[in-house]
C-alpha cells in the first residue's frame, strides 16, 4: 500500500501502524492527522475514496463521522457558555418551554451533555425524512418522557443528543447547529468539517460501506460479552432502541442524509478537519483558540462515570466528550474527544499538546475502541515516548 503525506521527525511509528492497518486489518481507505502544540506532525492518508471503489484517497478526501460529530457538536454549547450566553445548570425548559412535558422541567443544559437526560429513545422512532426536520425532531424529543429520573444515571444517547442540541442552540441563537458550527468553528479555523454538506462539497466525499477484518490479538477484545451481544439483540432493550431513534436508519452514502444537520450521527470531515479542531480546543493554531483553560477542564472533568444504560459496558463522560478509559481508550488519563461507530476517531490531550483526528471508508462492527485507530494512538504514544528527553 501507498502511504502519501508526511511525518514529522520522531512521528515515523504512526506511519507504519498506518500501513499496517492497511496490510493487516482490512483498512481500505483512510486518513489521520496528528497536531503538536498546534503545529500538524502527521498528515497521512491511502488507499480509495470509496470503499469499493478504485479511485484514490486524496488529501482532500472526507468521510461520514458518525459520533465522532458529537464532540464537535458539544463545542457549540460549551462556547456558549464560555461566551455567557447559556448557563449550563440551567434547565432546558428555560430556553425551550415545550420540554417541560412529562416532568422534565427540571432536566438541565449539563445533563444533555453528559448523557444523564434519560431521553437516549424515542417511544416512536423517527423516519429518514422525520430525523432530517429539526422541527419534527424537537417536537419528538419534547413530547418524550424520560425512561429514568434525568441527573440520576447515565446512558449513551446516541441520536437523541443530536435533536436535544440542536434545538437547544436554535432556541439560544436562532440558528442550527450546523449553521453555527459552519461560521463560528469551521471558517475561523478553516476546517474541512462539516454538519450538513454544501452541495459544492459533496464531490469530495466518499462512500463508506462495512469491512470485515481480521480479528485483533492482545489486550483488545475480538468479541464483545454476552451482555453486549445480547442488548444489542433484543428489540426491547435501551440499547436497541436508542440505536433505533431513526428507522430504518439511514443510508450514508444518500445526498439527503449527508445534507441533512444531525449533530449527532452524521458529521463529515477530514481527518486534519478533526484533528485540527481539537488542536484548536486546547491551544491557538493558525492564532485562533476556541475553549479558554477553564472550558477544557469543564469539558473534561468527569460528570458520568460506570455502567452505561445503553452501551452496556462501563463508559465515562465529560460535557460532551468521552474521557479516556478501557471502553474507549485515548492516549492518556487527561485525554478527551469521541469516536464515532465503525472506525472514526478524534481527541486532544492537554498534558500532551496532542490533537488526533482518524477518518475511514470501512467501518467495522465497533461503537468504540475500533482496533485501526487503537494501532495509531499506540503509535503515537510509541512516538512521544521517543521523543521525551
């Protein structure tokens, strides 16, 4: 496999678990992008835009995110409220009047983010057409009633947090997140991000499609437990159901879908797109900086932490952003982001200055620790190990 782009001195391990990852995983196409103290040390990317397609991977190239997009998302509120415009121990109702149904009054701004709402389902799920309405989505996500007491556990919300967000910066700013995220995020930091493409975008954009790789060997599981398996096959457990918010759901590679602004599910980017945000959350790059130290630590200081109602297994949250831990490992204990389902992965780590962003075309059957971007991380990890005095 052809690897094109650069390292830098010291970096070179990251480009050789790329190449693995091609030769030993069943990667197809792909990219990643690593920053440093807001300088880009890693700029790699190989293989085919699409999945099964020939034509080549290019720096350009962008990719469907899946969850990955809730990071970026968690930004708008988190900026916001470093902006004074939102109190996040404010109860959503205060801005949205309509969500006071069926005792959610008192369900505040902090637990949208942290997964603690208890609206990770919707008692009738949404249609393709439905999810892509923002009024349609909010008028459901209101009339829902909490499956537990909001603030008292926590469980993923895998599309739910989409329609909750978004409604919540339409109602603050009079503007979509998607919109906010365009003019407020993405052109200051001249991102190739986007929540909801630009028809004049769309050519770049590849398809994605499932792969099947070898199974990974050593500390990573190459089956999950039984208790996964099994709530992810029962048509009325949390899990199911929060995966279900939108049925059928999508297809990825659809023009409709990928215009659509669903903060939650349906973000693309280039890899640099995402690392470069997260470059820019912990430090300036290019002179711009979006979150003071005091939003950092708000973002990852933990909020949720254990047995995930939806996920099953044992997951941790800040505002927003997973934080590192054995369900979704980042580079070190300080490290926050989020990984998108099927192979998508951006975080930064303070203590570090790192910013890693990892887009794919093949998306394998894992929520979290996908086995492609775990060898990357390492590699990385391998690198500063190195390059420590």
């Amino acid at each position: 496999m052809d690897v094109h782009g650069t390292v830098a001195e010291g970096f070179e391990p990251v480009r050789a678990a790329f190449a693995r990852n091609f030769d030993t995983l069943g990667e197809r196409g792909a990219a990643v992008a690593v920053y440093r103290d807001g300088r880009r040390v890693v700029d790699l990317w190989a293989g085919v835009k699409d999945v099964d397609g020939s034509e080549p991977w290019r720096r350009e190239t962008a990719q469907v995110v899946r969850s990955a997009t809730k990071g970026v998302a968690a930004a708008v509120l988190l900026l916001l409220h470093q902006r004074g415009e939102l109190d996040l121990d404010a109860p959503v109702a205060e801005h949205w009047p309509e969500f006071k149904a069926h005792g959610k009054e008192r369900l505040l701004v902090r637990h949208v983010l942290n997964h603690r709402a208890g609206l990770p389902v919707l008692d009738r799920p949404l249609t393709p057409r439905e999810a892509a309405d923002p009024r349609r989505a909010a008028e459901a996500v209101a009339a829902q009633a909490p499956v537990w007491e909001p603030g008292t556990d926590h469980g993923y919300h895998a599309l739910t947090y989409g329609w909750l967000l978004d409604e919540l910066v339409r109602r603050v700013t009079g503007r979509g997140s998607g919109q906010w995220i365009a003019s407020e995020i993405a052109a200051p930091l001249d991102l190739d991000l986007w929540v909801g493409l630009p028809d004049a975008q769309a050519h770049r954009v590849g398809t994605v499609g499932r792969i099947e790789g070898p199974e990974p060997s050593g500390v990573l599981r190459a089956r999950p437990k039984r208790s996964v398996t099994d709530a992810y096959a029962d048509p009325a457990s949390l899990t199911r159901r929060a995966f279900a918010a939108i049925t059928p759901f999508p297809d990825q590679n659809d023009p409709e879908f990928r215009a659509a602004a669903l903060p939650a599910a349906n973000g693309i980017a280039t890899a640099d797109g995402l690392a470069r945000f997260y470059a820019s959350l912990i430090g300036p790059v290019g002179g711009t900086r979006l979150f003071d130290p005091a939003t950092v630590e708000r973002a990852r200081a933990e909020e949720s932490a254990g047995p995930d109602r939806v996920l099953v297994v044992g997951t941790r949250f800040g505002l927003g952003y997973m934080l590192h831990g054995s369900a979704s490992p980042f580079l070190a204990p300080g490290s926050f982001g989020h990984p998108g389902r099927g192979g998508s992965l951006g975080f930064a780590d303070p203590e570090s200055g790192i910013a890693f962003g990892y887009v794919t075309n093949g998306f394998r059957r894992t929520v979290t620790a996908d086995p492609r971007a775990q060898a990357l991380v390492r590699a990385v990890r391998q690198s500063l190990t190195q390059l420590a005095p």
